[in-house]
C-alpha cells in the first residue's frame, strides 16, 4: 500500500479528500490584493493546496475520518 495515498489510525485506512468552495456575499470581487495575499498566508499553514479567484476560493484538503467536513468549514472560514 502507497503510503502517500493512504493515511491509518487505529485500525483503519483511508483517504478522505475534500473539494471545498466559499464565495463572499454575491460573490462580489473582493479578494484581490492585500485581501487576497492575507488569505493566501493564512490558508496556507491549513491546506496543501488552495486557489483564490476574485469571488471563490477553492480549497482541496485531506482529513481524518473523525473530522467532519462541517467542522473543516468552519475552522477555515473562522
């Protein structure tokens, strides 16, 4: 087993990848510049790998299965 692919903990294998997506309010354009840069380093240090369009941010993130996608949300948009 590719130990890249797949993460364990007690008794278990997986690979739980996440393909999330936010918009600000009417996805207005307002992540650019320092907004978009400030954003950038704080996601930075939560994801692996990210992108920020001027009205979405995508973000694509593996978690363990005692995670739940909700919780994820939040500590990012926290």
């Amino acid at each position: 087993m590719d130990d890249t692919r797949y993460r364990r903990n007690a008794g278990n294998v997986y690979a739980l990848k996440y393909h999330m997506v936010w918009c600000p309010k009417y996805r207005r354009k307002v992540l650019v510049g320092e907004i978009a840069e400030e954003l950038r380093s704080l996601l930075y240090h939560k994801a692996r790998a990210f992108e920020i369009k001027p009205d979405h941010v995508h973000l694509f993130v593996q978690i363990d299965p005692t995670e739940t996608p909700q919780r994820l949300a939040n500590q990012f948009k926290g």
